[in-house]
C-alpha cells in the first residue's frame, strides 16, 4: 500500500442478529503495509450503523425496539454516555442533523425518530452528576426520556416487489440543501420530505418532525441509499440495481433527470446498498450478490459507467473512501476489504483484509 490508513470504527451484526461480530470495534491507524488488529471498544446488540460527530459515536442496536447509544471517544476508547428508544423496530441508519437532532430511519416499522442531542446531552450530565459513571448495560438510568424521542410513522404504502414492498420501510436519511431531510422508503419506492425543528431551550417533547411532501420514485426501485452532488441527488435502487439521478423543479419536487443500470443481465439476487459521490462526479456503488464496486460518471450531468471491480469479499454492505483508498465493508467475509484507488480515482483489486466479524459500516476517524 502506498500509504497509511486512518483509523477506523467499524460496526456489524452480532449474535443476536446471526452476526459473528462483537460490538463496535476500532482499528488504528498506521503507516502503509501495516493493518493492526481491530479491538472490541464497544459491546452492544447489532451496532449495524454508526455516525461520528466531533467525538461523539453514535451505534444503532438493529433489533426489534431498537435502540440508540451515544459514546465519547476518548484516548482511543469508547465512553457511554446515553441510551435512547430508536422509535421502532430495526433502526439500520443514524445521523447527525444541522438542526440538532439525531435522525434515526427504522426499516422495519417504517418509522422516523429524531432525538434532540441538546435533551440527551442534558439528561446524561445530569445523570453522571448525581450518580457518577454507569457501565454500559448496567441499568436504565441512561435512558434518554421517551418523551424526548420524536417519532414518525411514514404513510401506508406497498411496491411491486411483495416480498420487500409489503409497506414501508425506512432505510436513510439525508439532509438537503435546503435545509430539511430526505428520508428513502424503500417499501414505498418514495422518498420522504421533513423539516425538522429543535426546540432552542433543548426541552423534551418540543422537537418538531414536521413531513413536508412525498417524493415517488419508479415503481419497483427500491431506494436505500442517498448522496448529492452539484445539486442533483443520486439514489441507489436496492430493488431495480440502478442508480438514479434527480433533480428538483420549480414547483419543488424531484423528478429524474437519468438512470443507469450496474450490471448486466437480470438483476435477480443483485442487490444495491452504499452510495457516495466524490468531488470530481464520481459515483460509487456498491453491488451485493453480484459483489462489485461499481463507479459511474456524473461529472458532465448524465450517468456513464467508469469502472466495475470486485469488491474483495462476499456482500458488501457499506463502503468509505479514504486517501488513496476504498475500504469495503463485506458483511459475509467477515473482512473489510482494501481497494487501492488510481490517479482517476478509480479501484483496483483488494489489497488486504481487515479481519473483523461481519462488517456493515466502516467510518474513517
């Protein structure tokens, strides 16, 4: 490898979820040829997805009445601070927000939460002050308030596919530029529009998940995840294995400008998960069942194929790019691959392995 790596978070399943993983696990960050041996820092059900702010983590517990726990990141450890109802069943994705709040998508319950970090943030001081430190898991008094917890049902609504369309399911969350937060419905081939309002005193019960409008994708299309670039938002089609780019009109709502498919053939057992776009208009995607990283063109406002490459594993997952690099979470190989990336940014073959029991998300500290 020509050079170092950052050091990373990686989530996964674990048991409970028919995983091999142990929790959230960390892997420092070192100079090039050199991947030290991911440590267990945290120990908690199904952390499936992570988000980093400053240094704070936080971990979905992907499981029925999935939950949230936030962590201080600390001298390369994990500090609990706060637990928090996720406001439904197997919550796959969490968000900081601009406005304040965590966002929380729950696929099975088809349910959006938002938790004020300013609420949480409070009640575990409080906490800490009056009964010193609590080990994760130890008790409840880490438990942000319910009422504190903002949640939304998404509407009633099925796609063609009736195994995974049979009503609707949460998968992500995004802020726009206009500052309110998509949400992809994978279930009802729709994407979600809110605005989301903080109380400014950091009350509970006082934070507004107020839906906007409803944005409809192709039926059958199956949007999971979502990444913007020079204002148009590139959506990955679990269901159909195309990305697609949408633009917004004047009367405000998102209409496709184009699409491409990832693969040839029949899409079948393909199906699409993470999607980034770089700087330079390039789209990457990631392809499970047919396990490829794929990257497309946006740069001149259409959608051409670049590059198809192995993934370095079995079903990946979730992916992120650092300097000089891919790093493929492949939730099946029980590794994170290492993709080297050219001077076109494009990815070659995996050059190493992370070993870590199966990986869903890797983010780069």
């Amino acid at each position: 490898m020509s050079a170092g790596l950052p050091t990373l978070l990686i989530g996964s399943y674990t048991a409970t979820g028919g995983g091999n993983g142990t929790g959230i696990s960390l892997v420092d960050g070192g100079p090039a040829g050199v991947l030290p041996t991911p440590r267990t820092v945290a120990v908690l059900d199904d952390p499936s997805f992570l988000a980093v702010s400053g240094d704070r983590v936080y971990a979905v517990s992907e499981k029925n009445d999935g939950g949230v726990s936030a962590f201080r990141l600390q001298g390369g450890a994990l500090e609990h601070l706060w637990d928090a109802t996720a406001g439904g069943d197997a919550p796959c994705h969490v968000r900081v927000d601009p406005s304040g709040a965590l966002v929380v998508t729950n696929y099975v319950s088809g349910t959006v939460a938002a938790i004020p970090l300013a609420v949480a943030e409070s009640h575990a001081a409080s906490v800490t002050a009056s009964d010193g430190v609590v080990l994760h898991g130890e008790a409840d008094q880490r438990s942000v308030p319910a009422d504190a917890v903002t949640v939304v049902v998404l509407p009633d609504a099925t796609g063609p596919d009736e195994d995974r369309q049979d009503g609707p399911h949460a998968h992500q969350s995004v802020a726009t530029p206009d500052g309110t937060v998509l949400v992809a419905d994978l279930g009802g081939d729709a994407l979600h529009e809110f605005r989301i309002v903080v109380d400014t005193e950091g009350r509970a019960g006082d934070t507004v998940l107020e839906p906007l409008r409803v944005h409809h994708v192709e039926p059958g299309t199956g949007p999971r995840h979502m990444a913007w670039y020079d204002g148009d938002l590139f959506v990955a089609g679990e269901l159909d294995g195309r990305v697609h780019r949408l633009r917004r009109d004047d009367s405000g709502s998102f209409r496709t400008v184009t699409t491409a498919a990832t693969f040839d053939g029949e899409v079948g057992e393909s199906l699409l998960s993470h999607i980034e776009v770089d700087d330079a208009g390039r789209v990457y995607v990631a392809v499970r069942g047919r396990d490829l990283l794929v990257v497309l063109d946006a740069s001149d406002g259409g959608l051409t194929m670049s590059a198809s490459v192995p993934c370095g594993g079995t079903w990946p997952r979730h992916f992120a790019r650092v300097p000089g690099f891919v790093l493929v979470a492949n939730q099946m190989s029980d590794a994170v691959a290492v993709l080297p990336l050219d001077a076109d940014g494009l990815p070659g073959g995996a050059v190493a392995q992370i070993r870590v029991g199966t990986p869903t998300c890797v983010v780069p500290l």
